[in-house]
C-alpha cells in the first residue's frame, strides 16, 4: 500500500468515546468497568489527556435504547470535562433539529472562550427515527437531513467568523447577526459523521473532519480517496477520522477470547432493535450505503462497526494495524474500550508508545536511505 507523503509527516491522534451515557460502548451484558457519572469521566479525562489523546468526543442521545437508559447532555458535559483538563481538546455532539445554528453557535463560542479554544463539535446528522418522534421534531428523509447539516455546519462558520452574517437557507436563515464574542482562537474544529454519498459530499464541501464507522485500511482507503477527490473542487481539505473499539491483551487468543465473550453475552433483542434502527437509517441513503447499511449481528453489539477495525490483540500488532490505517488515510483513530479508565492508560503506556516509534521509523528510513 501507497504510503501519502502528506501523512507521513503527521503523528497520527488519538480520540476516545466519552461515556456520557450509561451501558458503556457495547450491547453486551458482559461486565464493563466504565460508569456514565460525571466522577468517572472527569478522571477518565485526566488519564487520558495524560496518556496522550487529542480528543474526547461527547455522544448526544434524548431517550433511552439499547442499554443507554441514563444519557448526559453533550455540551455541559464536554465543558465540565475541559473544566478539569489541561490540553485535551473536546468534541461536543450537535444534533441539529434538536439545536439550532444560534444557540449552537453561541454556546460553542462562550466555552471556547472559557477553554482558551479545546471545544470542537460533531454535527450529527441523526439515525434515530423514535428518537425524534418522541421529542416532536420532524424526521427527515436521509439526504435532507444531510441538507439540513451542512447548512447548519455553514450558519456555525458565519456566526463564528462574520458580523452582520446574512445567510438565506432552506432551513436556516439569519438577516445582519453579529455574535460577539466570537470563539477565542484557534476557530472551533467541525467534525461529521456517516458513510453515505450524501455524507462524503458533505464533508468534502463544508467539514474540517469526517468521521466513519469502523474499517479495514481496504474500506477506509476508498473513502478516503473519493472524499479527497471531491474536496478538492471546494478547496476544502476534511481530516479522516475511523471508530475502532480496543481489546489489548498480552496475546491475540488471550484478546479474541474476550471479543468472543462479548458477542457470546450480547443482549440479542437489544442488538437486534439497534440493528433494525440503524441499518434502515443507512438503507435511506439513495444508494443503500449508508452507516450499518451492511453491518452484521457481531458488528453491531459495538455501535460503530468498531471490531471490524480489528484493533484486537497484542500491543505491537495493535500499533502496527494503526499504522496500517494512517498509510490508508486515517488521521485520526476514535476508540473506545471494554474497561475504559484502566485500558486507557494501558493503551498510552504501552500501544502509543510502539505507535511513535513505527512512526518515528517511517519517517528515518528516506533519510537513511538517502545517506
């Protein structure tokens, strides 16, 4: 595989799921040592800006399913967790039709201030249909709520950079706004979602970041190659981002021994509605290739297809399979974990470190080989 020269030059980040609603990362009754309160995340955040992640990344959820009976708010939380952090950068879940541009923007630009700029934001595109029946707001087909982000992600932009913004959307419009103040510097980062047609072109016009569901380097390489194809007619340039859930033992058996009693234990009927939910959310795509769209039962007892990212097993092959995906374009790993304070630290201790030094290796082998 064809290593990018604008890659090798950057250390591949590192962002992690924020267990802000209960029942962890999978469908699974199998006991999980992660709590949604906010002691648990406020410390999981110091282990982990200690560690060496970049990001924390906030879910947005308004009813319960699949285990997530107890949900916090996404924004509050992701300042409380800048309240007591340093230098780790949080990624605020947005879900537009809940939130709109205004309050978004405002409440964004006040915590960047506060946070001397670590608030970023993931514009969610929405998946649930029930969800949005229950609270009352319409449920739009696939590509129009796509629409409806990126016009959402482009009211953000002006508000945050512009006085007196005028924007004439189908769903958003603003006459002569001025926002003050603006967020502190650097500008907050916009990162999205999904796997779709719609959700690749979107990216490609509007996102400084574009988060898929869980891939090989293979799979991850044609999404890459398409969005940068696309984006370069908007002279936009999207970050990669891929979701992988982490199972790090001292030997491959000893680790898929523990993904196999995590689908031995999954909650069948759980998993199943999830399934039901999220595959036709990805089916709606005009194209049918949407997020979940062809995920299996075993891909589903983690939400984002994170196995199928095959970060399982021993610390050197773990860190070997990331290299594999920043060569396929990923800029940014997402993961997530069993037990997530423990083998957060574990994971920066032991797989960031060989992650480095494979780096570190790419990047001496030109030079040696000129010499």
């Amino acid at each position: 595989m064809t290593i990018r020269s604008d890659q090798t030059l950057e250390p591949v980040r590192f962002a992690y799921w924020v267990p802000n609603v209960s029942g962890g990362l999978v469908v699974s009754r199998i006991p999980q040592r992660t709590s949604w309160d906010a002691g648990y995340n406020r410390k999981l955040a110091q282990i982990a800006e200690e560690a060496g992640f970049d990001y924390a990344l906030t879910q947005i959820r308004f009813t319960a399913g699949y285990g997530a009976e107890y949900q916090h708010e996404s924004v509050a939380f992701s300042q409380d967790l800048l309240a007591h952090t340093n230098k780790l950068k949080v990624i605020a879940a947005i879900l537009p039709g809940p939130w709109n541009p205004t309050l978004a923007a405002k409440q964004i630009a006040t915590i960047s201030q506060l946070s001397e700029g670590r608030i970023a934001v993931n514009i969610v595109s929405g998946w649930f249909a029930g969800e949005f029946r229950a609270i009352g707001e319409p449920w739009l087909d696939h590509d129009e709520r796509y629409r409806r982000s990126e016009e959402f992600i482009r009211a953000l932009r002006g508000i945050w950079t512009q006085d007196n913004f005028t924007f004439r959307g189908d769903f958003y419009r603003y006459t002569n706004y001025t926002l003050k103040p603006k967020p502190a510097d650097p500008q907050p980062e916009i990162f999205q979602g999904g796997s779709s047609r719609a959700a690749r072109d979107m990216a490609a016009r509007v996102s400084d970041w574009y988060f898929t569901n869980g891939a090989t380097p293979v799979e991850l390489r044609k999404q890459v190659d398409d969005i940068r194809a696309k984006s370069v007619e908007f002279g936009n340039r999207p970050k990669i981002g891929v979701n992988a859930f982490v199972i790090a033992r001292d030997t491959e058996e000893e680790a898929r021994a523990v993904l196999d009693d995590i689908i031995a234990q999954a909650d069948p009927e759980a998993v199943k509605a999830f399934g039901h939910e999220a595959k036709n959310a990805g089916k709606a795509s005009p194209e049918g290739e949407g997020n979940w769209a062809k995920s299996t039962f075993e891909d589903l007892v983690q939400y984002n297809d994170g196995f199928r990212t095959n970060l399982i097993g021993t610390p050197d092959q773990i860190a070997e399979r990331i290299v594999a995906l920043k060569d396929a374009g990923a800029d940014l790993i997402l993961l997530a974990f069993l037990h997530f304070q423990e083998e957060v630290a574990y994971f920066g201790r032991e797989i960031l470190p060989r992650v480095r030094a494979l780096e570190a290796a790419r990047e001496a082998a030109p030079a040696a080989a000129a010499a």
